[in-house]
C-alpha cells in the first residue's frame, strides 16, 4: 500500500490553511517526484500555494477530479477561516494532463481531493453549511455515533442495560460477583471456591450504535464491536478457556500456557456448518466476523495463533491475516495487512483504502444504528481516507455527496439514489 497515499491529502489542506510543517511540503515533494510528468515543477524553494496547486494537477489527471470539487474545498477552508478568500484566485494553472495518467485509475473513483475534504468537512466545524444550497441527504437527522453501551444476559435469562446501569454490583452467580468499574467496563471477581462442573454462561451483546469493553474472568480484555456479541463463562475452571464470537473484537489475552484460549466463530454458511477456532496462548488479535461479510478475517497485532475450520489450519504472524471466505471450500489465505487500518475501529476512526461503497455503508449501519437501501445497482465506487467515528451521520453522508453519491432519509433507513 503507497504510505503516502492516506496522509498526502491532509498535508495539501495544511498547505492551503498555512499550518503546513517541512515535513508536510517534502511528503508532497517526494508524491510529485513519482511521476515523470511533474519532476519539471519538483524544485525546491517552491511556495506553498504551488505545490498545492502541482498536487491538484495531479490529481486532477489521476482522479477525473472536477474543478467545482476542487472549489469546493477550497471554499470550505474559506469558510472557516482558514484561507484567504483572495486566495480562492491564485495560482490557478491550465489542467496537466496525459494520456498515460488514465492507466493507473480506469476503475477508481476515490478522489485524494475528496480524501481531503473528509479532513475538511469532519474536522474543525460542528456546524459545516450545506454544500451547493441544498441539505445532503434530505431532511437527514444528525444521528449521533455509537456510544459506550451492551445488553448482558445473565446466566438465569435475565438481561441487564449496561447503558444506564451505574457503576458497582450488578449481580451475583455463585462464587461470582459481575461488577461494572467506575470507567464503565464489565468485570467478574471470584469472592470463593468455585464448583465443579459446567460453569455458568453470559452472553454480552452490543446492539447497532453501541460498542462496550469487558476484561474475562481470568483478566483477558475484548473490546467489542458495534452489532457484536461475546459468550462467556462466568469463571474459566477447565483446561481451557473457551468464547464465542459473533460480529467483530478486539482481543487481549493473559497469557497462561497451561490453559489455552480458544475463540470460535459460528459459521452456519460454511460447509456443513463449521465453525472457525482461534487458538491463543496469551496475544493481542482482532476478529471480524460479521454475518453481513462475505469473509473471516483474524488479524494478529502480537504473539501467535492458530486457526482452523473442518480439515483447513493455518498460522500467522504479527503483522498478518488470516482470511477465510464464509461460503468457500478454499483454504485461508495469509497477508500482510496494515494493522493501524484494520484497528482503526478501536481507536475511534473509519480507515478505508478502496472500499466498496457497500462496504461503507455496512460500516455506517452498524456505527449509526440505521438501515440501507439501494434504488438500482450498487455504485461501482472505491474509497480512501479515514473519518472520525465520533461525527454524527449528515457530516459524514455530506463528505460522500462530493464523490457524487446521493441519498436521503426514510425514517432510519439510508437510501442510496444514485
């Protein structure tokens, strides 16, 4: 993945707003000097308002980027203060464009400028104003982010809102005392000598717009996901320790070699119906295994693990993937993976590098607590940049409309127009 292709369009907005460092302008530098076409304009001592502008060219060749888009983002900075609006009218140059630019985007959409414009249209203003004298996405309501929240059902049957509950005692099951500590995460202590046997299940579940951390009985720590759900005993007596996955989390796991950790991920699409095991030993990984994705993916941050389904195995390394299609017979295929990407969700950020429009959208549900519609086919459309997940919903459909997606709103449901 090019390093330079997410940050590159935040250094040209610094540019534009003189908040620039050297660091920023050599970044931009080192983008232009890919590229025979522009070495000529890749000169040292060159201002500010001209490497923006040599980016644009760039762009503009690369993406099909379309100059009122390019205003656009420019007013945006304008607007807030950000730029000159004398500035709006310097530099402007004569489109740079050859034929052999088009080889390398025939298929993209994701405009860099527009990557821009999610560092312009999400950061700085809680109040941005409406694009093109007209409301994106309708009459949309501002639907705020998902919040620290999740359903647990105790071993009885009986569910508590984690949502509203204060902080201390919130049940005793045997030996067993649940507590919620005053930062808002789920713990269990063990106030006695713990029965023989099966022990008792929770389930902790974090509907669409929630999301909830919880440290296991033996001190491992998940961060769950929107639309998750993690099943648990109440104490890990055996000789393993042993959950069940549904959605997407984070995991870290207390190493304890004499009682491995096992994860499995019901997978009912896959052939005859079995299911995915993560085997740890003490490690740091995340598993996403969402209903609504096509695939299993368990990226490893640090330590080992071993995963298999049926007759398949496979291990992987820091730094790697294990991804496994949900209806396939194939074996899992082993990447490398960009693992600031892949948690970004636990860090608070959506991080794209040419995703599905569909893709997004699933993200959004899940985040937004909303459905999605799609009038005709889905948009052959691919996406880079990365938003904060802490902005409410119009701020980040608004950013979309400029890469010329249109919706609106019916109640809670998201149609997708064009």
């Amino acid at each position: 993945m090019d390093p330079y292709k997410e940050y590159i369009a935040a250094a040209v907005v610094r540019l534009q707003s003189g908040k620039a460092t050297e660091k920023d302008r050599e970044d931009i530098r080192k983008w232009i000097s890919r590229y025979p076409e522009l070495s000529e304009y890749n000169r040292e001592g060159q201002g500010d308002m001209f490497l923006a502008n040599e980016y644009r060219k760039f762009a503009e060749a690369e993406m099909h980027l379309k100059d009122e888009t390019w205003e656009l983002v420019l007013q945006r900075l304008v607007e807030r203060g950000q730029l000159p609006e004398t500035d709006l009218n310097k530099g402007k140059v004569v489109r740079f464009v050859r034929k052999r630019y088009f080889r390398m985007v025939a298929a993209a959409c994701c405009l860099l400028i527009a990557g821009a414009a999610w560092y312009i249209g999400i950061s700085g203003s809680s109040n941005p104003k409406v694009v093109a004298g007209k409301d994106p996405a309708g009459a949309l309501a501002a639907l705020q982010p998902a919040n620290q929240g999740a359903i647990l059902t105790l071993s009885d049957g009986s569910k508590v809102l984690l949502d509203s509950a204060g902080g201390g005692l919130l049940g005793r099951q045997g030996q067993v005392s649940v507590v919620k500590s005053g930062n808002g995460e789920l713990k269990y202590l063990t106030t006695g000598a713990l029965p023989n046997g099966r022990p008792a299940y929770n389930k902790l579940t974090t509907p669409k717009g929630r999301q909830f951390k919880l440290e296991l009985p033996d001190g491992s720590k998940v961060w769950l996901n929107a639309g998750s759900s993690l099943e648990y005993p109440v104490a890990f007596t055996g000789a393993k320790r042993e959950v069940k996955l549904e959605g997407e989390a984070y995991f870290e796991i207390e190493h304890d070699k004499q009682h491995p950790f096992f994860v499995k991920i019901p997978d009912e699409t896959a052939k005859g119906g079995e299911e995915l095991t993560i085997q740890v030993l003490g490690t740091s990984f995340n598993a996403m295994a969402y209903g609504d994705e096509a695939m299993i993916q368990t990226t490893l941050l640090e330590g080992s693990v071993r995963l298999s389904r049926g007759k398949r195995a496979t291990s992987v390394q820091p730094g790697e993937a294990a991804i496994i299609t949900r209806e396939s017979d194939q074996d899992f295929a082993v990447q490398k993976v960009d693992i600031e990407r892949v948690m970004s969700w636990k860090n608070g950020m959506f991080s794209y590098s040419q995703a599905s429009l569909s893709e997004i959208m699933r993200d959004l549900a899940r985040w937004y607590d909303v459905d999605v519609r799609y009038e005709g086919a889905v948009p052959d459309l691919k996406f880079d940049g990365y938003i904060s997940r802490d902005n409410s919903l119009d701020k980040i459909l608004k950013i979309l409309e400029l890469n010329h997606v249109g919706f609106r709103m019916e109640g809670r449901t998201i149609v997708v127009t064009k």
